[in-house]
C-alpha cells in the first residue's frame, strides 16, 4: 500500500473507534435510566366512565432496536467520510514529499541545478526541502569545482609532456646534440610532471578522508617547516621568525606539516625582491587552534586574494626560480584545513604582502 492509503486507513479507522467510543458512552448512560423490561400500565377511568390514556416505559430491548441502526448508519457514514476526508488529507500532506522525490530523481538523472524552494509555513516538510535545497546547490558546486579541477589538471600535465616531446624531437633530429644538457632539461620537466601528480593525490587524500587523526602541536609544526625551508629563506634574503605558545589539534600530523610548509613556501618565494620578513604565530582563541603566516610583498588587490586558493594560481606572477611551482600550494592548503573542519581566510596586507590565517578545532586533552 501507498503511504497516502495507509494514511488514509489510519484517519477512518482513529474516526471509525472514536465514533464507536462515543456512541457506547452514550448508549452505557441511555441504559441506567432504563428498565430492564418494559413497563406498560392502562389508563383509569375518570368521572363520566371514560378510561384515560395509560403510558409506556421502553425496556432495554426495546432501546437497542431502536437504537443499533441508527447507530450502524452513523458508523458507516464516518467510515466513508474517514476514507474520502483522510484520502484528500494525506493528499494534501504528503504533497511536499512528491515535490522532494521529483527533486531527486532529477538529481538521480544528473540535474543538479533544480531548486525545490517551498513555500508556506516552516514546518517539517519546509526544513526537509530547505535541507535537501542546500544539498543539491553544495553537490553543484561541489561538481562544477571538481570539472573545473579536472580541467585545469589535464591542461597542466599536458605542459611538461609536451616540453618533453619536443625536446625529444629535437633531439632526434639534431645530430650535433649534446645529450648531458638534454638530460638535464628532460629531469627537470620530469620532475615537475611528478610533482604535479603527487600534488594532485595529496590533495585528492586530504579530501576523502583518508587518514588517522592525533594530537598534533601546531607550534612544533611551525618550527619544523621553518627549519626545513630555512635554506631557501637564506637565498632569497628573507628573514623567518616563528613565534605563539602550544597550539594542539586534531588531526594528521602529515598533512599538517605539507599545509604549514606550503604556507612558508609560499610567503617565501612571494616575498620582496631585494629581502623581507615572514612570520609564523600559533595561538588558542575561543576554542580554536590559530595558525597565521604573513609576509611582506607586492601589493595585492581583493579580487586578486579571493581567486589565490583555486588550483594553479601562482599569485600576481611566476616565481623566480629553478623551481616554478605547480600552482597548487593554497589549493592543497584549503583542502586540508577543510579536511580537518577548519576555516581559511586570505587577507592583503595595507602595507603589501599577504597575511593568512588557519583555524582549526582545539584538541582538548
């Protein structure tokens, strides 16, 4: 059966009992007041010889008689009523479901883009397609990211492998190559190719999950991607200075360690050219684990910061480097704060340079 059947049978059978109910209280009342037989007496005989009218007391058989058709009649009448008024109402109730199910076999057909977007009260049927509204419009964007993504991958793992093609056909048509440089510029093209690809499963681990979560001293953290990545600060004349008390998460220690270090990196190789300054704090706020890093810099516009965390921006322009980047830095970044349930926010500095700021739930011992 249908759930608007069932709804409709439930309706007639609660009027159905409810009926029958009152009736039996009416009937159990009408009884106490009446003889168990009836009582039939004769009128008497007034002055002029005439007998007078007598009167009659209906016994208990003589009220249910009277009384069990009429009483069937009102119970079947409600049995109709039930099941016509309870077959329009479970209609009317279960109206909202049908738009919700329609939704989502056009969802189940691939239609992300259609809205239910109830009208009327707030009441449970509105929640649900509200829920189910934000649903569908998190799963959209969620697909329109992840074709964008794709995209961009291809169009970037394309880059090297056709560098090494060519190298490869010029190579081969060249008889006076020196094949030490060759191989030199053919490493580096490879090494950027597997770079790429090792940026691209980071970032597809850190959304799916896939890892096991401990107590991990963001301060520690800190301190170690600023030892790690000291060396590249000498060359480049900028000066690292981490600082903030004990700042523990929950989380892979891993993971963490590749977002602190991107956020380094990235402050570093976008820093001033003739030298700048680039500073690491840790502290606890409301409940939150706060990881900032801010560098000096080129001055940076809002619509610019805004479109940083996509994958493959590389910032206002290429690094100057051996080292070019992948474009993935702040794209892994964002992926692994929203891995572990924790919010990203990218700011310009009014003096230049960029300051971001990493919030994370605070483990609790």
């Amino acid at each position: 059966m249908s759930a608007r059947l069932k709804l409709a049978l439930s309706y007639a059978g609660f009027l159905m009992v409810a009926g029958a109910l009152l009736l039996v209280i009416v009937w159990v009342f009408l009884l106490r007041y009446a003889p168990r037989e009836a009582i039939s007496l004769r009128g008497g005989l007034d002055e002029n010889g005439m007998r007078g009218p007598g009167f009659f007391i209906p016994g208990r058989l003589d009220l249910w008689e009277a009384f069990y058709p009429k009483a069937g009649a009102a119970l079947g009448l409600l049995l109709v009523l039930g099941l016509a008024g309870g077959w329009f109402l479970a209609g009317r109730m279960l109206a909202p479901l049908n738009r919700i199910a329609a939704a989502a076999r056009l969802a189940t057909g691939g239609s992300l883009s259609h809205r239910i977007r109830m009208e009327g009260r707030n009441d449970e049927f509105r929640e649900l397609a509200d829920a189910f509204d934000a649903m569908l419009e998190r799963l959209d964007a969620h697909v329109a990211e992840q074709q964008r993504f794709a995209a961009n991958a291809s169009h970037e793992l394309r880059t090297p492998l056709a560098i090494s093609q060519t190298m490869l056909d010029v190579a081969r048509s060249d008889p006076a190559r020196r094949d030490d440089e060759l191989l030199d510029r053919l490493y580096l093209v490879n090494a950027r190719a597997i770079e790429l690809t090792e940026a691209l499963l980071l970032m597809s681990r850190s959304d799916q999950r896939t890892f096991t979560r401990e107590r991990v001293d963001l301060s520690l953290v800190a301190e170690e991607a600023a030892e790690t990545l000291l060396p590249l600060a000498e060359r480049r004349g900028a000066a690292i200075t981490v600082s903030g008390d004990v700042a523990a998460a929950d989380g892979s220690h891993a993971l963490l360690l590749q977002m602190a270090t991107n956020l380094v990196h990235n402050a570093i190789v976008h820093n001033l050219d003739d030298g700048g300054t680039v500073r690491v704090a840790t502290a606890v706020h409301s409940g939150h684990v706060v990881f900032t890093v801010e560098n000096t810099g080129p001055m940076l516009t809002p619509h610019l910061v805004s479109t940083l965390t996509e994958p493959f921006q590389r910032g206002t322009r290429r690094i100057r480097s051996d080292h070019p980047g992948v474009g993935l830095g702040l794209a892994i970044v964002k992926s692994i704060v929203g891995a572990h349930d924790g919010t990203l926010a990218l700011a310009a500095r009014p003096e230049g340079g960029l300051r971001v700021e990493v919030r994370l739930p605070l483990k609790v011992a």
